[in-house]
C-alpha cells in the first residue's frame, strides 16, 4: 500500500490527539480526585455514585438533623418530669409532716402554702417547650398545656369520663355552728356536730356553670371487655356548697355542687355507680385562672369564646396523639408524653382538699378564741354565759373532728402524692426505654454513615499516586509523540524536487 505524506500526517495528528486526551483525563483526574467528570465518562460509576450519594444523604439528615431534634425534645420533656417528680417527693414530704399530731394548724397552713406554690409549679412544668413548640401538648404544639393568663370570656362544654375506682370514701363534719348563731334563739346548742362518711365524685374543676347536667351515663364492660352503656342516672340534684344539706343526700339523689366540682351520692346511688366500670358527665366551666389546665389537652370538649360572638365554637376530640419522627428507613420513633399521661388535675384538687381542711380547722380555732373572749367579760349575764359556754363545748367537738377530717386529707395527700409519682416514673420510663432505642439508632447509623462514606469514595476517588504515575507516562508519550511528528513534518516538496 501506498504511504503518503498526508496519510502519514493525519495518523500524526490522531495520535498526538490521542495522547493529548489520554494526558487531560488524568491531569482532571489529579486535579479534582475523582474517577469521572461526567456522566457520559463511565455509566456504572455514575449510577452506583447517584444511589450512594441519594443513601448518604439520607443518612445524614437522619444522623445530623432528625435524631439530634429528637433527643433534645426528649431531654427536655425527661427534665420537667423529673422536676415534677422532685415537686410530688417534696408535696409527699409535707402532707407526712402535716400528719403529725404535734402540728398546730397555724404550722399546717404554712405547710399547706407551699403546696400550693408547688402545685402551680408542677403545672408550670407542663408549659416546657423546645425551639417554641409545647412538648406535653400532642399534636398542638402551639397550645399550652395551661392558661397562660385569666381568660374569663373562655366557656367550656366538657365530656368527662371517670373510672368508677375514682369513687371517694371522704368525711364531712355537719352540724358546725357559727358565731351569728348565737344570736338565734331557735338554736339551742343541743345538736352535736358528727363526722359522715360522704360518697364522693370529684370533677377535675370547680366553680363550674350553676346549670346541672341533664344526666350522668353509666357504663359496664361486656364479655369482650368493651364498654357499653349500661343505664342513665337521672337522680341529679344541683345544690350550693352553703347549703347545710349538700353533702347529706338522700340515699337514691346524687348532689351536684357547681362551686366545688363535687357530685355528691346517697347510699343507694352509690350502691348504683359501683356496680358499673366507668361514667361520663358533660358539665360547663366559664372562665378560667392563670395556671389552670386547658381542657382541650384532656377531654372531649367544646369552647366558646363569649368576646367573640361572630366565631363558630370550636370542638375537640381526646385521642392519642403522639409526635413521631422518622429516625431511620422505615422507622418512626414517637418521641413526646402528652400532658394527661403525667401531669393530671388529680394531685392539684388533692391539695385543694387539704387547704379547705386547714382552714376549716383554723376557722374553727377563730371561733372558739372568739367564744372565749366573749366569755372573759364579766359583764355578761348568766344566761348569757351558759349559752356561750354550751357553744364552746359544741365547737371543741367540731374542732376534734374536723382536726381529724384534717389528718384524713394529709393522709390521702400522702396516698395521692405517692400514685402520681408512680405516673410520673411510668412515663419517664417509657421516654428512657424509648431514648436508648434512639441511641441505638444513632450509633448504627454512624457506622453505616462510615460504611457509605467508605463505598463512595471507593466508587467515585482516584488513587492519587497511581494517577501521578499514569500522569507522568501520559506525559512522556504526548512529549515523544510531539517529537516524532517534528521530525516527520520537517520534509516538504521541495525536498522531493531534487
């Protein structure tokens, strides 16, 4: 075959093409430290690079964003519980404290007021929030677990269902006296105050609406353990707190007390509710206290906002309402306590009970000092004397019982205290078993994060000595190849004309 020059200067100029290629892949290869440069440079790589790039990502925002959010709503919700157990170890302290005999009521009261502070701190404790978002509120993480301020245009309609293990056995002191009796002559101080054993429902509010429920429904659990309804009770009386009767209904009447939250059974009704599992009263609350618990966060209710006529009223279902977080592929992981797991109306009305108790003995104490300064003036006629000194005698047996109905609710303050701690520790509990399954999590994805880390630049990094060296022998031949063209292209036509 005939070679000629233009033959011969074509396969130069392709081979110095060639080489010179060969020689930019790998100088873009050593600059950068990858394989490729775009897709069309290797397929597999870049598909295998797509995927392990898209897994990597993945993992990071699990790794570095989801599971570090997660555990710091978690530390935080796990602080305010532990701050609210702490407060509960404290109310328990007390209430054993105020049990002792040696006490006097003045010493009670001082005790009482700091339970009360320590309530409203337990509530307050509710209202924790990470990066402005309520932790114990469900899915309402805008709402507060509480009233941050008085809102007395607030008005509730609420479903509540109690077990009927919540039945209260408490006792009541009747046939107290009052100074402004002496001055009715139709008393003559012959009744003897006695302490009563009450049958007792205790709502989760007071100062409810004076308007009864219509009805309380009564539910019992059938073979398959669900409940069903069992009958209506229809025997609700609404009386006032000051009514000497209140807590004195007849055996088949329920007495309902709006001031108290208090619905009161006679024997016979009682006898009615025990035999059911649980029941359920819709009673209205208008307006409600700084610190005091949304209703929202804990029943089926219905809100209305009297300032605001124009709005339609608002309803609320209570359901389980947990806040998850995916944390790794396929895995969610709920990482909130809602409020009516931990914190409950139950331990503030306990101390609502042991203040009214306090008091009642210190009111009694004031009526009796009373007395017997009255008694002190000599000038006070025989009859007079007599009287006072037959109401002093009924005020000391007041005192002696309502002392112990005192005793009783520092007791059941030691009971209830110690059952909300046993809540509290549930749910910490439960948030620690949940936190070391997200700390699990964290640790096998950092060894996955690794792992992928590892399998891309495996699939996507050069070795940069091998590119070195296949650097510098690109860069002889394109030299070598330059070279031998120089010679090859130094003949011209004139050279053949001789």
């Amino acid at each position: 075959m005939r070679i000629t020059n233009k033959m011969m200067t074509n396969n130069m100029m392709s081979n110095i093409n060639k080489n010179k290629l060969s020689l930019s892949k790998l100088e873009e290869q050593y600059s950068t430290g990858k394989k490729i440069q775009r897709p069309s440079d290797d397929p597999i790589v870049t598909v295998r690079a797509l995927k392990l790039r898209t897994n990597l990502t993945e993992l990071k925002q699990y790794y570095e964003k989801n599971i570090p959010d997660a555990m710091s709503w978690m530390n935080v919700t796990e602080s305010a519980l532990r701050t609210v157990n702490d407060i509960l170890r404290q109310i328990n302290t007390y209430c054993v404290q105020g049990s002792n005999d040696t006490l006097t009521a003045k010493d009670r009261s001082a005790i009482v007021s700091n339970m009360e502070q320590m309530k409203q701190q337990i509530y307050q404790e509710g209202n924790a929030n990470f990066a402005g978002r309520y932790v114990f509120s469900g899915f309402k993480t805008d709402t507060p677990l509480l009233f941050t301020y008085d809102e007395p245009d607030l008005s509730y309609s609420i479903t509540e269902r109690i077990e009927i293990g919540k039945l209260q056995v408490i006792t009541k002191v009747t046939g107290s006296y009052e100074l402004e009796d002496f001055d009715d002559p139709a008393i003559d101080f012959s009744e003897v105050p006695k302490m009563e054993e009450v049958y007792r429902i205790q709502l989760a509010y007071d100062k409810l609406d004076e308007a009864k429920p219509d009805n309380i429904i009564l539910y019992s659990k059938d073979d398959k353990g669900n409940l069903v309804q069992a009958e209506v009770f229809t025997q609700l009386v609404s009386i006032s707190a000051t009514d000497p009767k209140a807590y004195t209904p007849d055996d088949a009447v329920a007495h309902y007390i709006p001031e108290t939250g208090e619905i009161i059974l006679g024997k016979d009704a009682y006898e009615v509710f025990r035999k059911t599992d649980m029941m359920e009263i819709t009673y209205s609350k208008t307006g409600f206290e700084k610190g005091s618990l949304r209703p929202e966060h804990y029943f089926d209710c219905t809100v209305t906002d009297n300032s605001k006529p124009e709005l339609e009223p608002i309803s609320y279902t209570k359901q389980k309402q947990q806040i998850e977080f995916e944390v790794n592929y396929n895995q969610r992981l709920a990482i909130n306590v809602e409020g009516s797991d931990a914190i409950t109306h139950e331990i503030g009305r306990c101390i609502d009970d042991i203040l009214n108790a306090v008091n009642d003995v210190v009111k009694t104490e004031e009526k009796i000092a009373e007395v017997e300064k009255r008694l002190a003036d000599n000038n006070l006629s025989e009859a007079d004397r007599e009287r006072y000194t037959k109401m002093k005698e009924q005020l000391q047996t007041e005192l002696v019982l309502k002392k112990e109905a005192m005793q009783r609710a520092f007791s059941k303050g030691i009971k209830v205290s110690g059952e909300q701690q046993d809540l509290v520790n549930t749910a910490v509990a439960d948030l620690g078993s949940r936190y070391v399954r997200l700390e699990l999590t964290e640790n096998r994805l950092s060894s996955q994060k690794v792992d992928f880390e590892e399998l891309l630049s495996e699939n996507e990094d050069v070795d940069i000595v091998d590119t070195i060296i296949k650097f510098k022998s690109a860069e002889t031949l394109y030299n070598a190849s330059l070279s031998a063209a120089s010679r090859i292209v130094q003949k011209s036509l004139l050279d053949f004309l001789y």
